[in-house]
C-alpha cells in the first residue's frame, strides 16, 4: 500500500461460484499488475450454496486487500452488488462478474478511459458466448422496448460490467430504492459517460443463476422503475375502448330506430364481454404491479443482511 496510489476496488457478486472464483482471482491479478494502482477485491458471497464462502475466506487467508462480505441469505444480484458497492474504498469501482463472462483483461481498457476523465465506463457486449438464443432474443427486444419507453436512455446491450469515478459511485449509492435495477440507476445518476466494446464470453465454470422467471422479474423491474408508460397504456387503451363501445351503442341505436333491424345478439355480447374484462383486468394489474412496489419501498426494511464481513486493508 502506498500513499500516492489511487485504489481500485474490483466488486464481486458470487451465487454459487466456487469453482470459478479461484481462477477468477489469478485472472483479476495478472490483468491488472501492470496498473499504477492498488486494488482491492470485495467478494460477496450472495447466499450460496455450494462451499464459495469456503474459497473466498480461503483466499482472504494470504491476501489482505479482499473483502469477504458474507451475506445472511440469497439477496439476489443487483442487491449483492450494492452490498459490494457499499463497503468499496477505492477512487474507482469496477462491477464484474465472478464466473469470468466479464472478461477481466478488459480492466485496463476501462481505466484508461477513466484515467482520460470520464466518470462512468460502460462495456458494451457485441457478441454473447455461450448463451441461448432464447435469452439472446428476449433481450434484444426487451433492450430496445425498454429504451422507448423509460424516462432516462438505457444504453442497449450494456450489462452491469463497468467502471464508475467514487463521484459518481457516492451518487448512485443515494439511491436505496428495493426494487433495484442496476443497469438503469447507473445512467440515472448521469455523469461524464463513456461505451467501450468487448465479447462476452461463455462462463468458465457452472451455469447461470438467472432463469427465465427472475430475468423476467428483473426486466418487469426496469420497466416500472424508468416508466410510468405502462399505466398510461391503459388509459388510453381504457379511452379507445369507451370510444368504440359508444360509437357501437350509437350504431345499433340508429340501427333499431331507422331501419328496424333487429339487435343481433349473443355471440357479439359474450366478444364484447369478454375483451372489455380482459383489458380491465389487465389495468387493474398493471395498477396493481405499481401499488405493490409502493408497499415494498414503504416499508423501509434495509436492502441486505450482512452476516460476515472480513475488511480489507484499504478500508476506511
Ligand atoms: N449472482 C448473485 N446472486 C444471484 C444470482 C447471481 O450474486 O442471486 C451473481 C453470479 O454469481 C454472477 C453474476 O451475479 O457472478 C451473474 O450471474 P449469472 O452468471 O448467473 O447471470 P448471467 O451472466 O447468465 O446473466
Ligand atoms: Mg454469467
């Protein structure tokens, strides 16, 4: 450790990684030697269940700037990496993942930019290994709806890899909301930013944690953390609706009254009946999907729960 260095603290979610997180480690270590900075790791280990906290605690052994942070359950990413962010030292963070999609070699590249004086240093994914097409497609499109319709531009293909300047992490660290979704908070806070390329690689180890049911929490998440559009949706759909309804009722009325036909009935009542019901009750769900967000940020309860922590040597 010396006084004139800048510190970088590298920050490390972890569910289930221990087969990853001793090469990950060498990984971090070599790409980053040649960097006039020091570095600190800070682990969090998201709940596991496998022995992840074992190697962690194993490797904070022999190197004393890790931080172990150990939490006391499965938070879920985008809280464990908070927790990260939270107890990180360093004039610069860097978000990774621990099971080596984010290349590290990339490192340098981002504190170059960084070093040129930009704040915040997103990498942006141009090719994705090892992923299914499914998740490939999904999030494409989710991507470029999301972009349309949230308040702030959401950069595409941006995933949570990236560098962020200690002003614009003291920002970002305000916000404390639950329902956290990560990639919209860091271009929320602004900032001097910057977008360098990379591949993203398949995992070394393991498979991904994220299934189908919680990337689609995640993406409900985005949407109605940056969007208010969901609930203007319905009214307007709610507004074409009553419109239509009432130029139909006008039609059947001049219908009767003129021209004496009779009110042909059943099959377009039972139509009607069932799409007014269906939209209404999608309105009230979609109310609903914002009401219960207002509840869980209401209640106040901290974000996590820290059952261990081993500090590094750079923490103050
Ligand atoms: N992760 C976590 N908590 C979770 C799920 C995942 O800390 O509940 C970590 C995981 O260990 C990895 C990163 O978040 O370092 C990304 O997870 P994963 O690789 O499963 O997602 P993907 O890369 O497939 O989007
Ligand atoms: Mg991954």
């Amino acid at each position: 450790m010396s006084k004139n260095k800048k510190l970088l603290s590298i920050v490390a979610p972890a569910y289930n990684e221990a087969e990853n997180i001793d090469e990950f480690y060498s990984r971090i270590l070599e790409s980053t030697k040649d960097l006039n900075l020091d570095i600190e790791i800070i682990y969090v280990n998201d709940g596991s269940l496998d022995k992840t906290i074992d190697v962690i605690y194993k490797q904070k052994e022999n190197n004393d700037h890790i931080t172990a942070i150990d939490l006391s359950r499965n938070f879920g990413k985008e809280i464990a990496l908070t927790a990260g962010l939270d107890y990180s030292s360093g004039d610069a963070v860097v978000v990774i993942d621990t099971d080596l999609q984010d290349p590290p070699e990339l490192i340098p590249k981002l504190v170059e930019n960084w070093n040129d004086g930009y704040d915040v240093v997103n990498a942006k994914r141009i090719k994705r290994e090892g992923e299914s097409s499914l998740k490939k497609i999904t999030s494409y499109i989710y991507y470029r709806v999301l972009f349309r319709l949230s308040d702030i531009s959401i950069p595409k293909d941006i995933g949570d890899f990236r560098l962020l300047d200690r002003k614009a992490l003291d920002a970002l660290l305000k916000l404390r909301e639950k329902h956290r979704y990560m990639k919209g908070l860091f271009v929320w806070v602004g900032f001097k930013q910057k977008e360098i390329e990379y591949e993203r690689e398949a995992r070394f180890k393991g498979k991904t944690k994220l299934n189908l049911l919680s990337l689609f929490n995640l993406a409900f998440d985005g949407l109605t953390s940056f969007s208010i559009m969901p609930l203007r949706l319905a009214s307007i759909i709610g507004f074409l609706s009553a419109v239509t309804g009432f130029l139909y009722g006008a039609t059947i009325v001049i219908k009767t009254i003129f021209f004496h036909e009779p009110v042909a009935g059943f099959t377009s009542l039972v139509v009607l009946i069932t799409f007014f019901g269906g939209i209404q009750l999608l309105s009230i769900g979609i109310i609903g999907e914002y009401i219960g967000r207002i509840f869980n940020e209401t209640k106040n309860r901290p974000l996590y729960i820290v059952k261990n922590i081993k500090h590094s040597i750079f923490f103050k």
